[in-house]
C-alpha cells in the first residue's frame, strides 16, 4: 500500500476570526452542536495524553461528560494506566477528530481530581451493567483471560442483587482546566485555518491565528 500517495483535499469550508465566539467554551459548545446535527458518530469521543514519572506519553480515547467554564470532564478507573500518570504529572491534552466535517479541537490544560459527591452523581446515571463492570475490572492490571474478566462480572452481579451498586473507592473523575484551546479548520492546499485562544492572567482570553 502506498500510503505515502494518500491525501485529500479539505474543501467544506473556513474559518475566519468573525467566526469565533469571545470565549473557548462557548466556541466549542458551537462546534459540538453542529456536529452533532451532522449525526457523526460518538462526538463526544477524545484523546486524552499523558505523561507518565519518565517522560513516556500515552493516549487512549475516553468520553466528554461535561464542560463549563471550569473545564471538561471525564472519568475512569482511580488505578488505571492514565489516572496513575496523572499522579505525577497533571498536564494534559484532549483531541477531538472531528475530521469528517474536517475540523479538530485541541485542549491544553492540568487534571484535578472530581470530587466523590461530583462523582457519584454521575456513577448512578450509568447503565446498571456499566457500573457493574466498573467493580468487575481492575483497569489497566493484567488480566490472564476473558473467561476471568466475565466471572468478575458475574460475581459483581451476585454481591449487589437487585440492589443500589454503590461508588467504588477506586472509581471518580477529573476535571481538566484548560489554559489554551485550538480551533483547527480543514482548508484546501493544506492552508488550514487554525486559530489558538490563550487564557490570559485577569482571565480574559488572547485569540490568535497560527499558521497551517
């Protein structure tokens, strides 16, 4: 396969400064909502990069559950791979590829840790099997089969009925406090427009484009 030879043009449209709302937020709020009318599946899919102790970065696709001026919220497994990065190192970044409407969001920010009553009003929202699951795995750990993953499920099932699954210790969610946010919009000739907002210390908000 050449893969070298693969390309396409972007020529569904640009973006120009007049485009853009004052604040970050309220710009991605926009952006969101048109590609959601634009039924593209999982819009709220993003990668999520850390760092770990030495340096080494690692990504992996997590799930948008919720944004404000504060930031944009996640969760997960407190043990996993990610959640021990963030241990060390708070810094992150989250990407939304959109690129069938040919448009990407880059967020630059640090995690903090949700609060268990911000968490736990969110566990209880989750599909009963998705909160079984999320006592069942040890997220990241090796595990030695599927068969042994499933038994954990099922004896997750057994341990709380029919009854409330409570919070696991060990499960809760972070908020990322974004300094910076790129808009990135597809152009024809690889001149793509991209535009960078930059939180500024009266926390007003510096909006500048980058080149392509």
């Amino acid at each position: 396969m050449d893969i070298d030879q693969w390309r396409r043009e972007y020529l569904r449209g640009g973006l120009n400064r007049s485009d853009l709302k004052g604040d970050p937020v309220e710009q991605f709020e926009q952006w969101l909502q048109e590609v959601v009318e634009t039924e593209l599946s999982d819009p709220s899919c993003m990668s999520l990069s850390t760092v770990d102790s030495e340096g080494q970065p690692s990504q992996r696709i997590v799930l948008l559950k919720g944004y404000d001026a504060r930031g944009f919220t996640f969760y997960t497994n407190l043990q996993s791979h990610k959640a021990r990065d963030l241990e060390q190192n708070q810094k992150v970044c989250l990407l939304f590829p959109w690129q069938s409407v040919e448009r990407q969001v880059i967020v630059y920010g640090h995690a903090e840790k949700l609060t268990r009553p911000e968490a736990e009003a969110y566990f209880h929202t989750r599909p009963r099997d998705s909160q079984l699951a999320a006592w069942a795995s040890h997220q990241s750990d090796v595990v030695e089969s599927r068969e042994q993953l499933e038994n954990r499920f099922e004896e997750m099932k057994a341990r709380f009925g029919d009854g409330e699954i409570p919070l696991p210790e060990f499960w809760g969610g972070y908020r990322v406090v974004h300094h910076a946010v790129e808009f990135w919009q597809g152009r024809a000739s690889r001149l793509h427009d991209r535009f960078i907002y930059r939180r500024q210390g009266d926390d007003n908000w510096q909006l500048e484009r980058l080149s392509p």
